[in-house]
C-alpha cells in the first residue's frame, strides 16, 4: 500500500492527520501538522503527503 496525496486548501487549516473524513480502519492518533514554512508535510504515523494547493494564503494570528 502507497502513501496518499493530498492537496488542501485554507478551509482544511489547522491541518491533521487523519481527517474527520478519513475511514475507520484507517485511523491512528490525531497529529497536528505544520504546512505553513514549506508547503508541504507528511504524516509521520501513516505517510500520507499534504501540499498546499497553489496559490493558497495561510492567515495567521494578527495577520
């Protein structure tokens, strides 16, 4: 089995692992991951790679 790819968009933000839409026998503990410095991240426990789609702004606190 491959690890997956995933494009997100600012909706998805604050970004974890797995999703709320991910399946049952697919879960593992919930890991928050920080996309903003390179835009991208992998999931340490399960693979999967995130990219941040292009041209996604990431607003933060007092921004």
């Amino acid at each position: 089995m491959s690890a997956q790819s995933v494009t997100i968009t600012s909706e998805d933000l604050p970004l974890h692992c797995p999703s709320d839409k991910a399946p049952l026998w697919s879960m593992h503990p919930r890991v928050y991951l920080d996309i903003a410095d390179t835009g991208s991240v992998k999931c340490p426990y399960c693979g999967t790679v995130y990219q941040l789609a292009p041209g996604t702004k990431i607003h933060g606190h007092g921004h």
